[in-house]
C-alpha cells in the first residue's frame, strides 16, 4: 500500500529539521515516532496521554508549536507504512500534543489580561478621583 506521503519532498532539509548523526532530535523523532505508530495501531486514550506528555515535553525543552508540527509531519512523511487512512488518527494524536501548547498560550493570555484589567480599574478610579478633587469647593 503506498503512503499519502510518498509523492514529492517538501524540502524539510532547508528547515532544519533533517536528520544528522548526533541530531538531539533524532531521539525526539524517534520517541513521537514510537508513540505516533503505536496509536495508530491500536488507539486510546492511554497512548493520547503519552502524546499530551510529548507536547508538555517539548515545552519545556524550550520548543515551539511548529517544532512539534515539524516533528509530526517529518515523521508521516519518512514513514511509508502509515496509510491515508490512517491521516486522521494521526491527526488526533498531534491535536492532543499541541493541547500543552494551547494551554499555556491561554495561561499567558490569561495572566496578561488580570493586570490589564487591575490597570484599567485603578484609571478609572484615579478619574473619579481627579474629577472629585476639581469640583470641591476651594474652602472644602
């Protein structure tokens, strides 16, 4: 059966992304790899818990969402015995490893968003103030 990978290259060498001998990410590749095949054989929750570990993984190493993209489509495009069938399982399984991703975006934005908010609180406040102070009597 051919893989819906296997026309054409996508140029992943000039990305960076290629494999080297001492490559650090060849051990990445290969653990998202395992991970991957194995969900696609058999899938389950257990095995999407492993991809949502792979995401927390890949966070805290530092990289970012488009390195796990890379990662993930290197990995379909290399393996040929993944068939098209199969795209959408894969799908859900690079869904549940950018979960961390999402999670952490939300974070910032959330954490961005109370001191804003406290800001926006404390000008109001420092208007009612000044209009307080401005319409005193002068012998108040």
């Amino acid at each position: 059966m051919r893989s819906c990978w296997s026309y054409g290259s996508h140029g992943l060498e000039h990305e960076g992304i290629a494999e080297r001998p001492g490559d650090a990410r060849a051990g990445i590749r290969a653990t998202y790899r395992k991970a991957l095949v194995r969900h696609l054989r058999n899938p389950g929750e257990t095995i999407l818990g492993r991809a949502y570990e792979l995401g927390r993984d890949a966070i805290a190493r530092g990289e970012s969402l488009l390195d796990t993209v890379s990662v993930h489509q290197h990995i379909l495009r290399a393996e040929p015995s993944i068939p098209c069938k199969d795209l959408s399982s894969a799908s859900d399984f690079l869904l549940e490893a950018l979960s961390p991703f999402e999670m952490t975006h939300r974070g910032f934005r959330d954490a961005v968003r109370a001191p804003r908010q406290t800001n926006e609180t404390l000008e109001e406040q420092m208007k009612h103030l000044a209009y307080a102070c401005t319409t005193r009597p002068a012998n108040y």
